[in-house]
C-alpha cells in the first residue's frame, strides 16, 4: 500500500449517466474456467507458502463485452481445513496499483487465522497492475527514474515546483502517446469491481467474500454499491470514504483524494505521536530517542534544519531533506518490525525508522562525498512496475484541484501540519495534468447493499484517518458496523490486534458482526520490541 492513493472531478455526461447502475450497462460475457497451476518464480510471490497461479481474460471495455481483451493474473493458496470449506476470499492489498499476487502472498501469515483454513484465499494484479497489463510509459524503469529525477519526491521552493509540474505534465503526455491500446481510459474502480464480479463467478462463488485494504476498502464499497445481491461479506480495513474519492458531497478547495482523506494532517500527527513515544522509551527500543519528548522533537527539528542546507552522505548516497520526509511518512504505515517467512517481504516498522533517523543524525557533519556521474539509464523494453498504475487510477478517477491552486495550498498545509504533509497534497498535483479520464466512473450512490459490512479503522492511521471509517459507515447507511481499534499504523491488517482479528473470522465465517461501539487494543504498542540492528 502507497500513500500515493489518487480525476474524473467534472466527468462528461455520458459517465455520469453511468451513475444509478453501470453494473447493467452491458451484458457480461460468461464466466470462464480458471485453471490454477504452478506459479512462474519470476513473477511476483506466489511461488513460495503453497499458492497457485492463474490467468483470467476480461474485456478492455466492459460496455463492448465483446471487443478486445486484457488479462488479469490471479495467485490462490487452498482452504487448508479443519472445517468444510466456505468458498473463496479475496483479498486487494490496496494502493491504487497495490499487486496482489506479489503482496499477499509476503503478507499470508498476518491473515487472521482461522480464514484460511476454511476459505481459499484469492487475490488478483487489477487491471493495469504489476503482470495485468500495467500501462508502461518507458522502455524500462530507469529511464522512467531518470526522467523522473527530484519529481520523485515532493517539491521545496518555488522553482522546485515549477520544475515538478512541469515534469509531471510530460510524464501524463508521454504516457498519452504510448497508450495505443487505450488502456488509462478503463482503469477506473468500476472497471475492477466489474472485473473482480467476474472473478467471483469463475472461481464458482454464488455471492462475494472479500477483505480490502487501503484503497481496497473503496473497490468494496463500489463492488457494494454496483452489486447489492452478490455480497456475502465484506471486510473494509483502512478506509477511504466514497465522499473522498469521489468528491461528491465534499465541496472546497482541498487538493484532491489525498486532502479530502485528510492523508497530510494524519502524517503530521502520527509523526509527532512517534516523536513523543520515541522519546519516551530509551535508545534500545527507539535509537534516535533524545531522553525526553521534547528533546527528540528538538532533535529531529535540528536535522531538518541540517538537512535544509544540503544532503548528508549514507553509505555513499546523499539523502535529502524531502527524501528523509517522504520516507518518514511512508514509515508510519506499519508499527512493528515484520518479515515474512513466506515471501521475504519485511518492514522496519517504527524502531527501524529510528534506527535510519539516528544513522543520518550521526553521518550529519559527515562530508558528502562528489558527485557521481549517473549510468546511462540501460537500453531495451523490460516490464517494470512504475508509478503508471497508481497514477492512471487515481488521476483517471478521482477528482483534483487546479494545478495553479497547489503553491498556495502547499504554503497552507505547511503552515497548518509542517512539512511532513507536503508528500501526499503534491501526490493529487499529478492529477491536475494527467491526461486521461475514466470512461466509465461509478459515482454512486453507495448505499444499495442491504449486507452489512465490517469496517474497521485504527485510531492513529497517518495514511486514512478514522474519519474515513465513519463516514465510510454512514455513507453505506446499511447497518454496517465500525470496529475501532486503539493504535497506530495504517490498516489493522498490518498493525494486528487479536481482538479484531477474532470480529474478522466471526464475521467471516459466520456473519456475525460485533456489537456496536466495539473498540479493540493493538497487541504491542508502539517502540515495544528491540530495534532493528543499524
């Protein structure tokens, strides 16, 4: 999952003529037969832990069912029993442009138990993700990164931001020219929860049982709201309102997906939060603390200040001022140190996030090094997985401010949050020049399923704010029920608590939703293990 979550804004007519049921607007081909094999070892995780692999074809267009084709790869790891077998569930890690089969299989052992043993567990590469025709604007990743540049973090200063819009501007026209099979047009949610419909009928499943993370939790809403009699239980977890994506309802001059989440204002506060915590404990369990909260606050302000002035050489690579911000944000995500034994995939969490903080607070006086002539970015077509994904989703399908609007509301947040949420307000900037719109948008209403669904939200996600979870349940207005879970880290997935856990099997399993008002402890607070080694 990417902070990076996120125009349709003023979609033509004919899109919001899509608005009181695309689910109907063609009929859908029928659903074919997956036939699971061995997974490819190069192509994400599902290699590895017991999982199976799988393509799918779907339409480009689902209002022309029958024209040209794209393919989605699916990975599937078998219901292992005890228990009778419920069906399948499926899982979206997020993002937009989050990889299901590379990402869940590294994140199988945080599934709360119980599900797998009675359900198989499903996940998918949407639409113009990782191996499901990804939207390739390069030959190959470095000369994406290379053209890219200082654009790939957030910009410092007036001319910075100029040089940033600039940049982004032809990066959407580059992606324009290239997009020969009209793919940015048809990657928007509706289209994914057409397609994930289609998945559930091909994997044999009378009616849908999904967990989605992050941006997920907005597919689960749209799946919802555009197929009311196919839900048999969905749980939401890190939530994204259909009112902050959509903009409906939301009116003001906030900058885009990201400020109508509130993903800035909730970095800055989760940040501090870490500050005071971090300086709480000692330096076993948070090396950059200073002994107190006020001195690891002034200790951090000291290294921006530092920072400010020029990078500062790690092990040969100069980290800059945005860099160590941008990468401090995107820390916040997962609160405990976490490795996979499936996969290899691994987090810090915040004690590592420290632990990198300290290293730079050490190396500030350290002189940097010259500056090395970059290598030709290499010759030649290679897949890669680029910021293409999340950026046609997001832009294709959620609505911004005006590009000439974002000096001045990056000057606001700055004097309101500090600097920490610039990372997510000029994220929503590339969505002022991107060039393709979504064809076909759901923009509600989401209140058409009578299946109440699970919500579940942290109270201190620095990515989606619980304010999202309520109005995610208000705006659902179907009985669905909030589970608050006192802690940090965005989603409960990757931050867990036994407690919501045993909601999620109960639900689940048996469709059975917690009481009202239920609120769950994390199970290790913050700083409460042994830092990573630096």
């Amino acid at each position: 999952m990417a902070r990076r979550l996120v125009v349709v804004g003023a979609a033509a007519l004919a899109v919001l003529g899509l608005v009181a049921g695309p689910a109907e607007a063609s009929p859908q081909p029928p659903a074919p037969t997956v036939t699971w094999g061995v997974c490819d070892p190069d192509s994400g995780g599902g290699q590895a832990g017991g999982f199976q692999c799988a393509t799918v074809p779907v339409p480009l267009d689902w209002a022309r069912p029958q024209g040209p084709s794209i393919t989605l790869s699916l990975v599937r790891r078998p219901a292992t029993g005890p228990g009778p077998r419920i069906g399948s569930l499926f899982l979206n890690p997020g993002g937009p442009g989050g990889s299901g089969t590379g990402q869940i299989p590294g994140w199988i052992s945080l599934l709360p138990k119980g599900l797998n043993e009675r359900f198989d567990i499903v996940s998918w590469d949407p639409r113009g993700v990782a191996e499901s025709n990804p939207p390739q604007c390069f030959d190959n990743l470095g000369q994406e990164l290379a053209f890219l540049g200082d654009a790939q973090y957030f910009p410092v200063g007036a001319a910075a931001q100029r040089a940033y819009i600039a940049t982004y501007r032809e990066f959407g026209q580059r992606c324009a020219r290239r997009d020969t099979q009209h793919l940015l047009a048809h990657v928007s949610t509706a289209d994914t929860a057409r397609d994930l419909d289609h998945l559930r009928q091909a994997v044999g499943d009378a009616k849908l049982s999904y967990l989605g993370l992050s941006y997920g939790t907005f597919l689960g809403a749209t799946y919802a709201a555009m197929f009311p009699d196919k839900v048999r239980a969905l749980v939401l977890d890190g939530n994204v309102a259909p009112s902050s994506w959509t903009g409906i309802g939301r009116p003001g001059a906030t900058s885009g997906t990201g400020g109508r989440i509130g993903s800035g204002p909730a970095a800055a506060q989760v940040y501090d939060d870490l500050l005071t915590l971090c300086g709480r404990t000692d330096t076993v369990h948070c090396p950059f603390s200073a002994g107190s909260p006020a001195a690891t606050h002034a200790k951090f302000a000291t290294l921006l200040d530092r920072l400010r002035r020029g990078p500062i050489s790690l092990s040969g690579v100069p980290i800059t001022y945005e860099q160590l911000l941008s990468q401090a944000s995107d820390g916040l995500d997962i609160v405990q140190p976490f490795t996979s034994p499936v996969a290899g995939n691994s987090a810090s969490g915040w004690s590592g996030l420290g632990t990198a903080m300290e290293r730079l607070w050490r190396l500030r006086d350290t002189p940097i090094p010259p500056p090395v002539t970059p290598e030709p970015p290499p010759a030649g077509v290679a897949p890669y997985p680029g910021a293409e994904s999340s950026t046609a989703i997001q832009c294709g399908d959620s609505p911004v401010a005006p590009t000439a609007l974002f000096p001045a509301l990056a000057a606001q947040a700055e004097r309101r949050d500090g600097p920490i949420a610039l990372g997510a307000l000029w994220t929503d900037e590339i969505c002022s020049t991107w060039p393709a719109k979504a064809a076909a948008s759901f923009r509600g209403p989401f209140d058409g399923s009578r299946t109440p669904l699970l919500v579940l939200n942290t109270t201190s996600d620095p990515a989606t704010p619980i304010s999202n979870a309520r109005r995610m349940v208000n705006e659902l207005d179907n009985g669905s029920r909030l589970l608050t879970v006192r802690g940090y880290g965005h989603t409960v997935f990757l931050n867990p608590s036994t407690c919501a856990a045993r909601a999620e099997v109960a639900y689940l399993t048996g469709l059975t939703l917690p009481r009202p008002g239920t609120v769950c402890a994390q199970d290790a607070a913050p700083f409460a293990t042994v830092a990573v080694p630096a």
